[in-house]
C-alpha cells in the first residue's frame, strides 16, 4: 500500500513539472516561450500548436486532480501506536476541582 503510494506521489510530481512547463509555453498577450518556438517551426502552424498546448493543460491538470483524489485513498494507515495513546487520552478522567498552587510567604 506504501508502494503505490509512493507511486502515485511521484506520477503526480511529475505531472505537475509538465503542467508547469506546458503552460509557460502557451502563447500569451506577450508572446511567452512559445513565441521563441514558433518563429522556427511552422510545420504545424500556430493554431494547432496552441490548440495542443491547450489540451496537454487541461489534460495533465485533470490528471492530477485524478490522482490527488485516488492518492487520499491510498495514504498508508498510521500505526496502531497513535490511536493506543489516542485511546488512553480520550479514557483520562479530568481531575474535578481548581488545582491548588502553593503559596510561600514572603518575607520582609
């Protein structure tokens, strides 16, 4: 269970790295990086660059929500060590009473 975990941790860092370096490739109102990019390269054109560039975003982006949700339901449990002291908190019986606090005399 830690395995994928681990797994699914990694899959979404990853996916995350891409998402970041897609969307810094779209083409803005300033021209962004893929202005340098599409100068050079106009065997696809401009418009179907963009239109991929904009489904790898909301493609990784739905991945990740995917994999967020599906990581929740893989956390590993904690150990049966937090809920014994959890236990043994929620079994205490409070002390009834104002605690008294012992008073030195002062001297003068």
């Amino acid at each position: 269970m830690q395995a994928a975990y681990i797994t699914l941790s990694i899959v979404i860092v990853i996916a995350s790295i891409l998402l970041t370096i897609v969307v810094l490739l779209q083409n803005s109102k300033g021209g962004g990086l893929a202005a340098n990019f599409a100068s050079g390269n106009t065997t696809f054109g401009v418009r179907q660059t963009a239109d991929f560039l904009e489904k790898a975003t909301w493609t990784l982006a739905a991945t990740i929500i995917v994999l967020c949700v599906v990581a929740t339901f893989v956390i590993p449990q904690r150990s049966s060590r937090h809920s014994n002291i959890k236990n043994q908190i929620e079994q205490t019986v409070p002390v009834e009473g104002t605690p008294e606090i012992p008073v030195t005399p002062v001297e003068e």
